[in-house]
C-alpha cells in the first residue's frame, strides 16, 4: 500500500457551540467508510488514485457530498462543515401496515437510482423503526434521522445508508441518499466460503456483462470507454468466423488495455452521477474466447484490476480474495444444479414437470445468487 494515500480532515457543524458525537465519513458507494472521534476528526486509510465521491453525514444535519481527485501517494486534510437539517422537519413512525410498502418502494428506489445490486430481496434492514414520514404538498416524505444499516447476508456486507429522504409522489419517486460498504466477519470457514463464492459470481458476472456489449457492439451506450495506458481509444478485433470451439467467437485484445467505465444515473440536481472507474485489463496471449453470452471459455486467460461497471451491480466491492480463492480451490466455489422430472420418458404433446435447485458446493446450501436455469430439450442427433 506504499502508494496509496490517506484522506484526513475534521468535522464541524454548523451552529452548534461544538462537536458532539460521531460523524460518518466515506467514500460513496465503495467500502472505505470511517466514523470520525469525539472532536470530529477523521482519516481514511490506503485510498488507491482515483475520482471519488466524498461524503459526510451525522445525525441531524445534511448530508455533505464532494468530487475528489485523490493522487497516488498523496496526502489530504479536508475541513467540512455539515448544515443542519430544518428543525420544522418533524415526521411520525411509521405504522406496521404501511411499513413493508413504504420499505419496498425505498429498496426499489435504491435499484433504479443508485444501482445497488440486484439482491436487496435478502436485505435486512436492521434498525428499520429509524424511519419516519410526513406529508408534504400532497407528497410522502420518508426519512431516517440515522445511519440505516442494511444487512446483505448472500455475500457479508453491511451497507450503511444515509438517507436524506425519499420523495414520493403520485406520478414519480425521488431519492436523496449515498451509502458505503462494510465487510462482515464470518464465524465460520464455511460462512466463509459462502460469500467468497457469491461475491465471485458477482465479479464474474460484471465480466460477462462487459464482453456481451464488446461483441453487441454497444459498450459506448452502456457507459464504456477502451483506451491504452495514454488514454488513447483500443480497438478490438472479433474473428466470428472461429469454428474450433462451437459458440465461441474469438477476441484479439492488447496484452494491456484500460476499461474507463461511467454508469449512467440520475438523481436529480441534489446529487451527481458517481465518478468514472478505470479497470486495468491484461491478456497475456493477446486472445480469448467469448461465447455469445459473455462467458469466457478459460476465466484464467484475463485478469482484471479495478471496479467493472455492471448496470445492476457495479456499486458492488470488487472482491480479489474471491478471485483468488476460485483459481485455488475452484471446486469449494463451484454450483451444482439438481433437477427433478415427474417422469424418465416422454410421448410427443405430453407436458414436461421439472423443477431446479441450485446449491452451493460441497456444503450443498440453497443461498446461491443464481436465479434463471436454462433448459434445452435436443434429439438423438443433437
């Protein structure tokens, strides 16, 4: 880390005669988050060079959201000042009939808005009685005058989301709210496994969105830019007319290249979209096999370094432990899909039972993130 930088700064709030309490302070959308001490001072630790979203809240005040540049082995000190949120501001608990829609309309919001994985099904927001709600011009207002803390149980994370409020109106639904990512300790090996295999499939499913718009010819309208090392455009070339391997397409690619990735979000004027993410991209042999879908023929031919950007789950920490442990021991990671019929043979117009489950191998635990299977009934002949 002898090249990475540290963000330092203190924390004051605006019309209070002093500090009190805790500040969260955290880079948007990433898992590097700190809480600041008792006289508002913070540091973040081993940031690598980028563009980040620098964010501050503490309890009663606005969130404070700032674009910085970090530089490699540079130091920073910051010094924020939080404004206090309107005191007439007063909202009512919200009454457990209203609760589970209210809590979905809100997960729904982060979806579409922030992109946060595709998993917030299994979220559990675990201090959800910190929501409250008024009205406002014939608008309902939820907010949360603390740090909601939502538990990701299939891959160990705790996002800590700070919301401002969740406008919600007859025709639309507007958010005000940045979050980060803190890792969970596993209490067993097997906890362990678990979410090392789920947050692979999370890095290897970014990886097959990107190919997919490589060989659609749309990774510009998905938010990807390809460059070399001195920023100037890649281009790749695609040999369709490979036949060695049956649904495989062949991709020349540079030995070294950069994917510049930009989401595209809109959150109104309050907040800006999240900083652009550069992911370095190395190909020793200069060529891979892609099938239609994006999978890759051999995962050990490219390697990537930095955040892929996937529309539903780049806000997601990319986790090299994970990559590392699959090269290791691939089969501890490995799915293993089990399908049941209602009968062995079939006479043509007869219906086809079938069900499907997916475990996670060898502890055989049904939490996979895998969610469609794909059946192809074929001939003799195939």
């Amino acid at each position: 880390m002898s090249n990475a930088s540290n963000i330092s700064g203190q924390i004051s709030l605006r019309g209070a005669e002093k500090f009190y309490g805790k500040s969260m302070v955290f880079l948007g959308r990433t898992a590097i988050g700190t809480f600041s001490d008792a006289a508002g001072d913070f540091t973040l630790s081993n940031v690598k060079s980028g563009i980040y979203d620098l964010s501050a809240f503490h309890e009663g005040y606005s969130i404070f959201s700032s674009r910085i540049r970090v530089e490699e082995g540079k130091n920073y000190n910051l010094k924020i000042e939080l404004k206090e949120i309107s005191k007439s501001r007063k909202g009512s608990k919200i009454r457990s009939t209203a609760k589970s829609s209210l809590i979905k309309v809100l997960k729904d919001e982060l979806i579409k808005s922030h992109k946060i994985i595709g998993l917030l099904d299994s979220v559990l927001i675990l201090n959800e009685d910190a929501l409250q709600f008024y009205l406002k011009n014939d608008s309902n207002v939820l907010f949360s005058k603390e740090v909601l803390k939502l538990q990701i149980k299939p891959i160990g994370y705790q996002l800590h989301l700070c919301l401002n409020d969740l406008v919600i109106t007859r025709t639309d639904t507007t958010i005000h709210a940045d979050y980060w990512y803190e890792p969970e300790h596993p209490l067993s090996r097997i906890t362990h496994l678990r979410w090392t295999a789920n947050r692979h499939r999370l890095y290897a499913q970014s990886k097959e969105f990107f190919f997919k718009n490589l060989l659609l010819g749309t990774l510009k309208e998905s938010g990807f830019e390809l460059v070399n090392e001195s920023g100037d455009s890649v281009k790749i070339k695609i040999d369709t007319s490979y036949s060695r391997v049956p649904g495989y397409v062949l991709i020349n690619l540079p030995e070294v290249f950069y994917v510049n990735g930009v989401p595209k979000l809109a959150i109104g004027d309050w907040y800006s979209p999240p900083a652009t993410n550069r992911t370095k991209v190395s190909c020793p042999s200069g060529k891979v096999l892609v099938s239609k879908g994006g999978q890759l023929f051999d995962y050990r031919s490219i390697s990537f370094e930095g955040q892929i950007i996937q529309n539903s789950i780049w806000s997601t920490p990319v986790d090299y432990e994970a990559r590392f442990l699959m090269y290791n021991d691939i089969s501890q990671l490995r799915e293993d899909i089990i399908t049941v019929t209602d009968k062995d043979y079939y006479y043509p117009r007869e219906y086809v039972w079938l069900s499907g489950f997916v475990f996670n191998k060898p502890f055989m635990l049904q939490d996979s993130l895998s969610k469609v299977i794909h059946f192809q009934l074929i001939d003799k002949s195939k």
